[in-house]
C-alpha cells in the first residue's frame, strides 16, 4: 500500500541527500564558466534506464496492494491507470515546456520528466481518479523544470538532476494527496484492503485452531 508517508521518507528524504550532497561538494570543474563544455550523459542508457524504472513503478505501486487477483485486482488496475498516466503526461508536459522555452530537444531532460510524474503521483495513486493523476502530471512537469532551473540559477550542480524529481516533485506529491483524494477511490483502495486482511487474519487464526478444514 503506497502513502504520502512512504512517498516522503523514500523520496524527500532521497532528493534531500543528493541536494546537500551537490551543495557540500560542489560543482563540477567548468560547470558555469561560459563557453566550457561538459559531456553530458549516455542518452542510450539514460532512455534505457527511464524505462526500467517505469516498468518497475507499477511493482511498487500496484505490488504494494499485496494483491493483484481478488477484490483488490480493482484497486490495483486503478493504480496502474494512476501511473501510467501522471508519467505519461510528466513527460509530455516537459517535451512542450523544453521546446517552448529552451528551444530544444533535450532527452535527459525528457527523461527526468516522466520520473517527476512517477514520484508526483506515488502518494496518491490509490486514491485520485484518471483525470486529476492528469493534473499531478502536468503540475509535477513544470515544478521538475523550474526547480532545475533555479538549482542552475543558485549555481548548484545537481548532475542528473536529483533533487528537482525526488526532493521538489516529492513535496508537491505529498501536497497532492489531500488535495486531490476522491472519497470513492479511497474505499475502495484501503478499506477494501483492510477487509481483505482482516479475513486473511481469521482465516489463519481458524486454520490454527483448527477449527475447520480438518477431516471429520
């Protein structure tokens, strides 16, 4: 089961390492000296990499239901749809914002985006609807951009732009739970759950004792 408490320690907490550990360290040699070039990263196995983490998003998001047949495949399908959308609008959102303002195509920054729609909608994925993972997405995509901008801007050298997905994107998905959680969703998601565990408890606590299941 996915939280906004889960999204905090793992995410905030992730994000807040790396942007104290690119402060304490320091920019890279050239970084903002005018006209020096830096190589950038393997854009292969950045696109490469973006797509493993996605695919294993939907096992810590949809695996986290414990349950993926039974009563709990809905909330699990739910969950999914969540995912697959809030990052698929992220990343689209950033291809606009990155063409519109900067002029150009820059994989890596593409490939950030769909992880800031993946870390937006974490916390929330069990409890919105398609339609607002929308809007996580796409608000998701502008606070990576901008956040990233601003670390350039205060002369922080976060390499593979760390902090802006898991640290920014981290707060504003644990900002979007209460915000945005529909009261339908939630039942279904975590009290549906609970029963479900519940009914698992007895069940163990029945065979235990024997109580049935044994042969007459």
């Amino acid at each position: 089961r996915t939280s906004s408490a889960v999204l905090w320690v793992v995410r905030c907490g992730g994000g807040t390492c790396a942007l104290l550990g690119a402060i304490i360290v320091g920019p890279r040699q050239g970084r903002f000296v005018p006209g020096c070039h830096i190589m950038k990263q393997n854009a292969v196995f950045q696109v490469l990499g973006t797509l493993l983490l996605w695919f294993g998003w939907y096992g810590f998001n949809c695996g986290s239901t414990q349950g993926l047949g039974g009563p709990l495949s809905n909330a699990a399908a739910k969950i999914g749809v969540a995912t697959t959308v809030s990052a698929s609008t992220s990343g689209t959102t950033t291809i606009l914002l990155n063409f519109m303002l900067d002029r150009r195509f820059d994989p890596a920054t593409v490939c950030n985006g769909i992880l800031a729609g993946l870390v937006s909608v974490t916390g929330a994925c069990a409890i919105v609807l398609p339609h607002t993972a929308f809007i996580i997405g796409i608000v998701g995509a502008h606070v990576y951009y901008f956040a990233s901008k601003f670390l350039v801007a205060m002369k922080i050298d976060d390499v593979v732009d760390a902090s802006p997905v898991h640290f920014f994107c981290g707060i504003w998905g644990t900002l979007a739970v209460p915000i945005f959680c529909d009261p339908a969703t939630f039942a279904d998601s975590y009290l549906q759950l609970q029963i479900t565990r519940r009914d698992m408890d007895c069940f163990t606590i029945l065979k235990k004792e024997g109580s049935f299941l044994e042969p007459m």
